[in-house]
C-alpha cells in the first residue's frame, strides 16, 4: 500500500510501505475512503512534536469501511462504514472509564499518526476498534462526516466547553483556521451574544463571517486590544479562546478577558508562552487547556445527521490520495491559496 510518510522535520513523502494488518484482537483494518490533514500534523513537520519518529505515517481523520476485524472486535463487521477517531480509546482503564479519552492509560488517546502508523494510507490499523470508530450515518458525504473526526469535536469540548461559553457572552475566537471555524460553528449551539474572530487572512475572515461572526479583526492593521475594549466597554470578553498555538496570540488572549472570565486555549503550541501571573491573579480568571476526548463525538454526528450543524464548506479542496503531497503544499500556505481544509478521496471512492 501507499501512505504519507513523516521523514524528520520538514520531510514527507507518499511511497510504498508494508500493508496494514491486524496485530492485536482488538483491532480492525480499515480501507481510507476519505481522510484530511489538520494543523497538528504541520507541527509535526516542524519538529514540534518530538515523539513522532521518522518512518511514522501521519494522519489521524478518516473515513473508509471496516476490511478485517480481530477476534476480540464485537461491534464491528467487515464491510462497516465508519468514522476513524482521532483519539484511540481502551475503554477500561481510569481514564477512559471517566471520559477522558484523550489521557487512556491503556495505550489509547492520541497514537494514530503520533506514536504509531496514522490514516494518511490506502489502509489503516486501528487499535480498540470497537471504541475508536463511529458508525458513518447514511445520506451524509464522507467530507462532511470526516470534519467530525477531530476539529469539530475539538472545538466543542476544548473551545467552547471549557471556555464555558454561555447565552449571551462575548466570546473572542483567535485563529480563523479550521479549528477555529469549526469553533464558530459549536460555539452558536450556546447562542453567544457577540462572536469576535482575530485572523490575520482575509479569506478566513471571510469564511468566519459567513459561518456566523458578528465582528472579524485583521491583527496587522487593527489595533485589537483597542477594538476589544470598544466592543465591550472597556471590560473585555467573557471567554476568549486561543486556535493558534503560538505565544502572543495566547498573550492576547490572557489580556483581553474581563475579570472572571475564562481563557480556553485550543491551540497546540511548540514554543513557551509567558503566564502573566502579576496581572491576571488578581482578576479571577480561568485558564483551561487541554486535548480533545471525543465524548461529544456521537451527539455531534447525530446534529450533522439531523443538520442541525452545517460543515459542508468548511472543506475547500479535494484531491486523490496519491496527491497528498500536493494537498500538503495547498494547504500549508492557506494565505496564498485560501485553503481551510483540504479532502483527499480514493479512486474507488464514491464521493
């Protein structure tokens, strides 16, 4: 088979490698119908993550069907249609008896493209089968389904659940990409009275006011913390939540929330930020970080399924799954090339 290779920082390259096979009684091998690429794997290439070894293949979002199953699979039959998690849960330890998916002591959370082979491949192993798939509902296109593999929920539950976004609040969303966007999205199921996003490209700025912002700032000709204090009075967001992952949009974050507020940040981040502790232990606010669970993943299915949540144009370009390079280089500079999330199909794929 064919997969998206991670070869040290800055190298990928799609080459042949050995097939996906099933390795424990827990597992299923799934043929890679539709995958993507998140901003997590650009970190990656980066050298930001340093437990991804080279030879590892990246990727963790996909949809495809179910082709071989473990003896110790039960929900699962050859031939299923499933949404591959981009978090791996074992199901029994404390961990993941708790919800907390994200932090499985049992060999789950993240590993798929991070420590162990990811989706970007014609096939994929996927470990605990049973608890790290989601059934694909029927009558929803694969693009749609596979926005729910990562950004969705983690905007739900990093963003806007532990931003604690509530009716009514002013919300500041910093970064317009697709974490960002879909953090639009979620964040209206609370009704914000005001949504503010901070984004440098005028495309996603764009796509954020589409997707429902009331009020979008460009950082390099506005003076934001001005513009935030005027649209609150002076007392600053009730939540602000970081998508970027990069220290002084963190500051900016920590700065322009008002006493009691909450700072939720999303962002993945390589490079240390400075906590103005001096400033903000006087103000009451909360701080929350934290990596995606996928509780939430089945009720958000269920929403898309009942469109009651609208991704379709979140996906902004597709490709073939031997073009995965190219798709990387679109969407690696979403400032010349107004890319938001990139899809990329196998030729025996249907949609």
């Amino acid at each position: 088979m064919h997969a998206l290779v991670y070869e040290g920082p800055g190298q990928r390259v799609w080459r042949e490698v050995p097939d996906a096979l099933v390795e424990e009684d827990t597992d299923a091998v799934v043929r890679v119908e539709a995958v993507t690429i998140c901003g997590t794997d650009l970190h990656i290439l980066r050298g930001d993550v340093p437990e991804t070894t080279p030879g590892t293949i990246l990727g963790h979002e996909a949809v495809g069907t179910v082709m071989s199953i473990g003896p110790g699979v039960r929900r699962l039959r050859v031939g299923d249609r499933v949404l591959v998690s981009c978090i791996t849960a074992c199901a029994t330890c404390a961990a993941c008896r708790a919800g907390r998916y994200g932090q499985c002591q049992g060999g789950g959370g993240w590993i798929l493209g991070h420590t162990i082979n990811g989706v970007q491949a014609e096939y994929v192993r996927v470990p605990f089968a049973d608890t790290s798939t989601h059934p694909v509902p029927e009558g929803v296109p694969d693009d749609e389904v596979l926005m729910l593999a990562d950004i969705l929920p983690t905007s739900y539950e990093v963003g806007v659940r532990n931003g604690e976004v509530m009716p009514g609040d002013s919300v500041m969303l910093v970064g317009a990409g697709p974490i960002g966007l879909a953090t639009i999205t979620t964040a209206q199921l609370f009704t914000p009275g005001l949504l503010i996003v901070v984004d440098p490209a005028a495309s996603r700025l764009q796509a954020a006011k589409a997707l429902g912002a009331d009020v979008t700032l460009d950082p390099t000709t506005e003076d934001v913390p001005a513009r935030i204090a005027d649209l609150t009075d002076g007392a600053g967001v009730d939540v602000a939540i970081e998508a970027v992952g990069i220290p002084e949009t963190f500051e900016l974050c920590t700065s322009s929330v008002r006493s009691a507020g909450r700072v939720a940040n999303v962002g993945v981040h390589g490079r240390a930020a400075t906590l103005h502790l001096e400033s903000l232990w006087i103000r009451d606010v909360t701080i929350r970080t934290g990596l995606v669970d996928t509780w939430s993943t089945p009720t958000l299915l269920n929403l898309l399924r009942r469109r009651k949540i609208a991704v379709g144009s979140m996906v902004t370009h597709r490709f073939g799954l031997s073009e995965m390079e190219h798709a990387y280089d679109i969407f690696e500079r979403p400032a010349e090339t107004g890319a938001l999330k990139v899809a990329m199909f196998a030729e025996h794929s249907s949609t």
